[in-house]
C-alpha cells in the first residue's frame, strides 16, 4: 500500500481548515479552552481540597504540574474519541476510489497536532510563570511526543474499523477517557492518593504517558522513570501493529463497507 505524502498533507490541510479556520469560535476554542480545565482543577483541588502536597507546590507550580498532565491526556482523548466517526463519517470519500483507510487516521491525527502545538505553547507559558528551568531531559522530548503520536494513531486504526461493526463505540469510548482522566496522577501526585486509587493510577496504562512527559518538562528529584518509558514503548508498540492489522485486514473489505 503507496502512501503519497502530498496526498496526505493536503487531507490534513483540509481537516484544519474545516476544523479551525473555519469559524472564528473555533479557533476561538482552540486557544483558550485549555485555560478552561486548568482555573477549574486549580480552585477545587489547590483552594477548595487544599492537598498538603499541592499546597507545597505554589499555585504557579502547580499549575504547571497539573497542565503537564493534561497535555497528553486530553490529545489521547481527542484522537480516540473522533477514530471512532472516521469511517462512517467519510463514507462518501470512500466511494470515490480505493482510498487507502489508514490516511484517514494519518489525517485526522495530523490535523490534532495543531492544537497539541497550540497547548504546548500555553504550558511553555505556564513553565516560564511557574519559575521552571528546562533541563537536559528536554532532549527526550522527540521519544515522547513519538510515543504519544504511535499511541494514537494505532488506537485510531483500530477504533475506526471496530466502530464499524459496534456503532455505539465513541459514547463508550467518551465516557471510559473521562472515567479514566480521575486514576491517573493529573490533578494530583500519585503519593496524595489514597492507596486504592494509587493502585488504580499505577494499573492505568495512561498514567506512564503522563509521568514520561513530566520526566520530559519537570523533572523531580527522583530522576527518570524508566519503567514508565519500558511501559510506554511496549504500549505503543503494541498499539501501532494492532491498528495497522486491523486497518490492512478491512482495507480488502472496503468496497463492502461502502
């Protein structure tokens, strides 16, 4: 299966301009709906829960140390949720040829970057706030951010063909991230847990995402956590080859689906 690059990047051009530019709320959204999340996190667990262990942070550290965690999460989310309309929701597209279903994951993943970009810039913001130094772990910025993409569009892969058969898969999808977001350290260090949600947070396989980011932008005393990075490379390892066989298997069945 040829994969023409310019085809590619013209479906994500296309993606963003429907997506973003085409209203002013929209981009309008893109910009300032992560500060949403954050004043809302912020009031309940630094002013309202008072944690000792975020209350020792400072506002502005903790700010920074709960958006480092929203970051990936809220990316995964996006990219799983909307995998899940790829198929039914270009149907039309794929009548037209023998079009190569996994661009469509390529795509839709592509087109999220922008907004990833976007956040990055407003958690660079928060770390310049926070009084936050980059250290020499920025270097391992590019594995990370390359896991994080092999996550997805592996996940997308696969999600886009099953929710051909299981049509109520992004409400299931939906509401499983959302449950997910609360058993993994966001909001909260994984020690101010209570031992229960601790071993919730520690079976969470998006838990390792968000700990390999923070090794990345905020690193702590206790240096890297290689086995969050073993967990990480193996999850999306696994990810990546399960969505391309499932993606490959239905590309013979396409004309079928249609």
């Amino acid at each position: 299966m040829q994969l023409r690059v310019d085809f590619l990047f013209e479906l994500i051009r296309r993606r963003v301009v429907d997506k973003y530019i085409g209203t002013s709320s929209r981009l309008f959204w893109v910009l300032f709906s992560p500060l949403i999340p954050l004043l809302v996190n912020v009031a309940i667990f630094y002013y309202v829960a008072k944690i000792p262990q975020i209350q020792t942070m400072g506002l502005a550290a903790y700010a920074a140390f709960m958006f480092s965690g929203l970051l990936p999460f809220r990316i995964v989310q996006k990219a799983t949720v909307e995998s899940c309309d790829l198929l039914l929701g270009n149907m039309e597209m794929l009548k037209t040829a023998v079009f190569p279903l996994p661009v469509l994951s390529l795509s839709a993943v592509g087109a999220l970057s922008v907004e990833f970009l976007v956040q990055c810039v407003f958690m660079a913001m928060l770390l310049v706030v926070a009084g936050s130094a980059l250290t020499w772990t920025i270097v391992l910025l590019p594995f990370a951010l390359a896991s994080l993409f092999a996550l997805m569009i592996g996940a997308s892969w696969l999600l886009s063909v099953m929710s051909y058969a299981l049509r109520d898969l992004q409400e299931i999808t939906s509401v499983f991230l959302s449950t997910l977001l609360y058993v993994t350290p966001i909001m909260y260090p994984p020690e101010a847990a209570p031992p229960l949600l601790r071993t919730l947070i520690n079976l969470n396989p998006l838990s390792s995402y968000v700990t390999i980011f923070r090794d990345v932008i905020l690193p702590g005393p206790e240096g890297i956590h290689l086995v969050a990075w073993g967990i990480v490379f193996v999850i999306s390892s696994m990810s990546l080859v399960a969505g391309w066989l499932a993606v490959s298997k239905a590309q013979r069945f396409v004309g079928d689906m249609v």
